[in-house]
C-alpha cells in the first residue's frame, strides 16, 4: 500500500511525458483535500488512505489521456462511490454475522423445571449488566441493530457516525456478550 502511493509521489521524478506529468500534478493537487474529505467520511485515517489510494490507482489505469473535463469532479465522485460500495460490502458482512437477540438461547420462562426459570433469569441477567457496561454509543447502536432491525446505514445516520463505526459497536457488543458467557445459536 506505501509503496504504490510513494510510486505516485515519485511520478514528478520520473515523469517523462506530458500525460505522466499531468497525473502527477492531479495527484498533488487532490491528495490532501481527498483524504480530508474521505476521512471525514470513514471516520478512520487508515481507511481514508487506503481509498485515496485505490482512487489514484484507478486514475492512473485509466490514463491521463481520458478525456476528462474534471479530475477534481471525477476524482471526489469516484471517493463517494467507494465509500457507499464499502458501507454495502460492510452491511452485506455484518448481516451474515448478525445473531438476533431472539437466537440467544434462553429457556421458555413460563413451562419447565425451577431451575431452568431460574437460569434463564440468570442468563437474562448476563445480558443486561453487559449491556449496562457498554459505553452508551456501542449499546445503542447493537440494540438498534441486534433488537430493532435497523440496517447499519440507518444506524449510522441516526447516531450522526460512519457504518465502519457501527460495525465496530456490534462487534465490541456482541464480543462482551460472548465473552460475558451468553451463547448465541447459530444460523
């Protein structure tokens, strides 16, 4: 990953032709704004830069010869483009790996033996305090997710954060819970 964004610094070095060199000042001129722009979009620095460096990427097998009237336009397009195709790629990921609250096995509280009314309190108990323990964001966000259906975009729009951030809520959420001793059924 460095080395191809240290490759397209070093384009001004070697740059021989017209096109190369017209490449290279699009990348000086769009790499700062472009990872401003994609890390307030992702929240994250290192994700920023891995975009930035797929959207030059992408520019550079394209050609400096395209005809594009833009290369700002066409370049920050191209960075909202990859960052919906990640949020779906994300959602689509965290949807497979979802457990709903319902698939946590706890026994019919009203039928059965004493004991198993008594384990699934205990059990019901678990889930409570972990959740208690978890910072307010994390929670809110697996209870929208995990109890209320609500898609990671949604999520995402409603606590005002990226998906990427409400991935990592569900899976800090869904660790503890694991960790906590609460057992999820399998899909």
């Amino acid at each position: 990953m460095a080395v191809a964004v240290e490759r397209m610094r070093d384009l001004q070095h070697t740059a021989g032709s017209v096109a190369r060199q017209r490449m290279a000042d699009v990348f000086r001129g769009l790499d700062a704004p472009l990872r401003a722009f994609l890390t307030q979009q992702t929240r994250s620095m290192d994700d920023a830069e891995d975009l930035v460096q797929e959207i030059f990427l992408r520019l550079w097998r394209m050609g400096a010869a395209t005809e594009i009237r833009s290369f700002k336009a066409f370049a920050f397009k191209m960075a909202c483009n990859l960052v919906k195709d990640r949020s779906r790629r994300t959602h689509t990921r965290m949807m497979r790996q979802a457990v709903p609250a319902g698939d946590i096995q706890l026994s019919d509280m009203g039928e059965g033996e004493p004991s198993s009314v008594v384990q699934s309190m205990q059990m019901l108990g678990m889930v409570s305090e972990t959740l208690a323990k978890l910072r307010p964001s994390t929670r809110e966000a697996f209870v929208l997710y995990r109890m209320e259906a609500c898609s990671q975009a949604q999520i995402a729009a409603h606590l005002g954060i990226s998906v990427s951030m409400v991935e990592k809520h569900v899976s800090q959420a869904t660790a503890a819970l694991r960790n906590a001793g609460v057992e999820f059924s399998e899909r």
